[in-house]
C-alpha cells in the first residue's frame, strides 16, 4: 500500500526521486535482516541489488552502524537482476576456500517497486504484478552448520538475451519481461541438464532451489528440468508469500528449506 503517496495519478516520480527513496528506506530495510545475524568477525561484506544505487553506499551506513571493522572488504555485485545472489554466493565461497578463517556477509536487497509506471503493453503489467521488496542477509564461512557450498556452474541459454531487460529510464527503470520467457525455459533446459547435474541423478538431488520468477516460469523448469511437483514445494510457497524480490528471492526459498528441514528433524 502506498502510504506515503510516493505515486500520483499523472505525476509519476521520475529516476532521480526514485534513488532518493531508495537511500532513503535501504538501510531500514536492511536493517530488519541483519539484526537477525552475529556479525562479529565478520571481514567481507558482499551486497546485491539492481533497484537502487547512491554513493558512498548502503555498504558505508552498515559497517557504521554495526561497528563492523573499517578494513572490511566489500564488494557490490550490481544490476545483475535475480542471478546476482548466486554470483554473491559464488563470490563469498572463493572467499572462504582462499581465506578460510573469513567471514563474509552476504546482503540482498530490492526495492522493486520503485520502479512502477504508467504502461499500456501487458508484459510491463504482469512483471509489476509479480515484482516485490525484500532483503536477505546470510554468512557465508567455513564453519560446518547450515548448507554447504560444494561448487557452481552456469549455462546461457541461446537467443534469450533479448527476453528480459532492465534499462535505466527517466521514470525508474524499465523493465522489458518477454512472454516467451517460460517456453525458452521449457525448450533450453533439456539441452543443458546433464551439464548441471554434473554426473548426478535427478533423484541424488533431494532439495531443488528453483528462483520463482513467477507461475509459469516454475512450471517451464518442472517440465525442461522434469521434476516433480513437490520439488518445487518451497519456490512456489516463497512466491506465493512474498512475490519475485529479484535477488533476495531464491535465498527465501533456501530459507525455507532450512526450516522445513528442521521442522522435520532432518536439520
């Protein structure tokens, strides 16, 4: 809801407000996920957004105010959409595998809806339909206790460079979010899922954590990826509840594994 009347009925916000209400509510919002953190010894810190940017930056405010050293190393992996949380996490692993005494923070943080306009094409309707805030924060260290990093690998699907797009407009940014997405999913994946399953089975992989990019693009990975409903039990209860936060949004979904697991005894 939109209390503050950020929004106005022929008097949209253009970039520039926009930015400042993106420094403006940042660090509140970052503030909510890290209270819930020991941040103590904490010696990277690694943001991730794509909604917002001002500088010095929200990294400055935090390590002020959690009094985090001022030799911190700190990166900012940016206006890489939902994807940057795994580069994040990517990131922070080589990290820890060369410094195995760091600890790195791993912060992402969206305000999506900063970027609502005035629009007549249906894509830019539906992708403000799904779009959502949200923030995430996490420790990614060597210590044995909660999911463990083993190793990475991407694909690129072909000729799908043009489907989604985020450009830096006067009104906010432009978000171009191509209906053909869900079928490049369904078409591509089965082309490249020996490569991500590494010589491991469907069935060796107990726990999927799919990004919800919305309804139809989870249903194109359970039929590309040929999984089985229940698999995806987690992403559609974490985009039911929450929405796509771009990239706080698949570190819910491991969130929520975390506790099912644990509900069940198994964690």
């Amino acid at each position: 809801m939109d209390v503050e009347e950020f929004y106005k009925n022929d008097a949209f916000p253009d970039t520039q407000a926009r930015m400042q209400y993106y420094e403006r509510f940042a660090f509140t919002l970052a503030k909510r996920a890290l209270d819930q953190l020991d941040l103590t010894g904490t010696t990277h810190l690694t943001t991730t957004t794509c909604t917002g940017f001002y500088a010095p930056g929200l990294d400055h405010q935090l390590i002020r105010h959690y009094g985090l050293p001022g030799s911190i190393e700190r990166t900012n992996v940016g206006f890489m959409g939902c994807y940057a949380a795994i580069n994040a996490l990517k990131l922070a692993r080589h990290i820890v595998r060369s410094e195995p005494q760091a600890k790195v923070l791993v912060l992402n943080l969206e305000l999506c809806t900063l970027h609502l306009k005035p629009t007549g094409t249906l894509e830019e309707i539906l992708s403000f339909a799904i779009f959502a805030d949200g923030c995430a924060a996490s420790i990614v260290s060597a210590q044995p206790a909660g999911i463990e990093i083993e190793s990475f690998h991407s694909d690129v699907l072909p000729e799908t460079e043009d489907l989604i797009t985020w450009r830096v407009g006067n009104q906010g940014f432009d978000m171009h979010l191509s209906g053909k997405v869900p079928g490049a999913i369904a078409n591509n994946l089965p082309l490249v899922m020996n490569t991500l399953l590494g010589g491991y089975t469907r069935s060796d992989i107990a726990h999927w954590a799919i990004h919800p990019g919305g309804r139809t693009v989870l249903d194109a990975v359970r039929t590309g990826a040929e999984l089985e409903e229940h698999q995806l039990t987690e992403s559609r209860e974490v985009l039911r509840k929450f929405g796509n936060m771009s990239s706080a949004t698949i570190m819910f979904v491991l969130q929520t594994m975390l506790s099912n697991a644990k509900s069940r005894g198994q964690a």
